[in-house]
C-alpha cells in the first residue's frame, strides 16, 4: 500500500532526497507521492516534520 502526502504539507522538500526510489514530486500546491513507484518503506514520514505522508487508506 503507498503512501500519499496530506494537506499538511508545508512543501519543504525534505522528503523527496529522502525517497529511495523518487517516487515523491512537487505538485501544485503540495508534494505527490506516485503510487506506482512507492513500496511503502516509510522513509519520507519518518523525516518529514509535520507528518504529512501517510499511509493509504483503502
């Protein structure tokens, strides 16, 4: 299951040197994780300081 970046995104940018498969993009008003791409590894929640990527639900 990826993981998707909520509106608490205050678009930093840490997350994405953080991605070890650059899954993570800007987009327009906030960073986008491609589900395609993520495994699931936890890496950008992990560093990121407002909890913004978080697991998806479904």
């Amino acid at each position: 299951m990826a993981y998707v970046i909520n509106d608490d995104c205050i678009s930093c940018g840490v997350c994405v040197d953080e991605c070890p498969v650059e899954a993570i993009s800007e987009g327009d008003d906030k960073y986008v994780i491609d589900p395609d791409l993520c495994t699931d590894c936890g890496s950008c929640a992990d560093i990121c300081p407002v909890d913004a990527p978080q697991p998806e639900e479904g």
